[in-house]
C-alpha cells in the first residue's frame, strides 16, 4: 500500500464523524482519490503533502470526466475533511465556484421509484439481505437503518420508532405501520431477527453492509434507495388522493388553492417519515 493510501486510511481510522456508514464512503473516497492523484503523476504522496495545485488537477480531470456535480461536491467534501485533518484547511477553496463546479440539481424530470419483484428478491441468497430489502421498500427506511434495525424493539403497535444510532444524523423518527402487509412483513422481520437486528449475530455492521452489498449485486439489483422513491411516492397518493409529478400527476402550479394545502402537508408527512428536515427536499422523491 502506497504511504498516501495508508495514512489517509489511518486518518479515517482515528476519526468518529458521521455515522458508521458516512465514515466508509469517505475512506473510500480517499482511497480512490489516492490513486487518483497516483495515476495524474503524483508519487510519493504523503498525507501532509496536499497543495493547491493537487486539487486543482483532481477537480480539472473530475470536470474532464463530466462527472455530475453531485458526484464532484461529494469528492470535495472528502478533500475539506482531509485538508482540515492534516491542518491545510486554506489549501482548499471554501467555495465550488472557484473551481467552476456547476450547481447540484437535485430535482430532475424523471422519477427514479424501484419496485422490488418477487423474482428478483429470489436471487438474494441471504435471508437477512432479503429482509432488509423488503423493510426499505415496505417503510421507506435507508439501507443502514434496515439492517440495523431490532424489529421486536422497533414495534411500537402503530409504527416503528427507529433509534438515533440507525439513522442518518442521529435523529429518532417514527413511521407508521398503515397496512396489514406492513403487519405481516414485521412479524417476519421479528422472528428472524428474535431479540436483535438484521445483522446475525457474529457479524458487525460493515459485514453486513459488505454481504448486502456482494447479494444484491449479484442479484442485478442497483440504486436501493430507489424503493425510498417510491414510498415515497405511494404515500403522496394516499395522502392526497391523486398521484404525484413524478408518477404522472399535476404539477404545483396546476393546483387548486384547497389542493395546494393537502400538498404541502403530504409533503411535510412524508418528509417527517422518510428521515428528512425540509419538506423541500420531498421534490427529490415526488417532483414539484
């Protein structure tokens, strides 16, 4: 291992930001930038060796790529926390603009719902991968909180009440349980988990993660966070009675005065339910 992968994986180590699953995307990100840098003719690395000019070369071969903005801001992220650990803050620019990063759109035209199939489940060869699958599509849960969710604990007769240590920034939510499906799929969920969580006992999360990673690919299954969308998107039509931009219904300013109300307060319902702060960010899942 190259010294700059290895001391970056040492930073990353020693660090407890951000969830469990936040702190393996970032070394990851790392890693690649590492070999990124390699490969763009920079040897010999060290963690502390970061500069201007070695940002500059990563963000132009990024732009040159036409990577999505997304992808590109994610990647600077990475580059601030490693410049602030190795106390360089001021060798990355605070703002995108400077490096002529477009803006993030993060609405777009299209809906990106999955539906989970029979068939496609069957290739799943791990019952505990399957079941969490099934939990994200049944109750809109991200991948980390289905595998680390205690289902026995989590039932609250009329919802899940998911912990802080599940969910993305550490904020507790509830989730109600509307349906005899979701009924049935829980009491499935509990007594394959017993006492625990979707993670066997013996394995730790980042097994599990791996596992559910390798069986899903394996299966043909991509974008999970997919069947967020479209609970996302089933919960607009039950709340408001006619399906949403993304599904074929009307846009905002198409409206009436009344109906823009039970949007607005569909929105803020599913935005509560999905784990998220801003009902704006419900655009995402639904459209405008």
């Amino acid at each position: 291992m190259r010294d700059l992968n290895y001391q970056l994986k040492l930073l990353c180590k020693h660090s407890h930001e951000g969830s469990f699953e936040t702190r393996v995307g970032r070394e990851r990100q790392l890693s690649a930038i590492a070999n990124q840098l390699h490969e763009l003719g920079f040897r010999q690395l060290k963690a502390s060796s970061l500069k201007q000019k070695h940002v500059q070369a990563l963000v132009d071969e990024w732009l040159k790529q036409n990577l999505s903005p997304g992808t590109i801001k994610n990647r600077m992220s990475c580059l601030r926390w490693w410049a602030e650990k190795v106390n360089k803050r001021a060798v990355v620019a605070s703002s995108n603009d400077f490096y002529g990063i477009p803006d993030r759109q993060f609405v777009s035209g299209t809906s990106k719902a999955k539906d989970l199939k029979r068939d496609q489940l069957a290739l799943v060869k791990d019952e505990y991968v399957r079941m969490s699958l099934r939990l994200q599509q049944a109750f809109g849960l991200r991948r980390e909180e289905a595998l680390k969710i205690q289902p026995r604990w989590a039932d609250r007769g009329d919802h899940l009440h998911l912990k802080a240590s599940w969910t993305k920034g550490g904020r507790e939510r509830t989730v109600p349980i509307r349906t005899l499906e979701q009924r049935a799929l829980l009491e499935q969920a509990k007594r394959l988990a017993g006492f625990g969580s979707l993670i066997p006992r013996g394995r730790q999360y980042i097994e599990q993660l791996r596992i559910y990673e390798r069986h899903t690919a394996n299966a043909g299954l991509s974008k999970m966070h997919g069947l967020r969308h479209a609970y996302a998107q089933q919960r607009y039509r039950e709340l408001t009675g006619w399906p949403c931009p993304h599904a074929g219904g009307p846009a905002k300013e198409q409206l009436t005065g009344s109906q823009r109300q039970v949007d607005q307060q569909a929105r803020l319902t599913i935005s509560a339910e999905i784990g998220h702060v801003r009902a704006q960010i419900t655009a995402v899942y639904i459209g405008r």
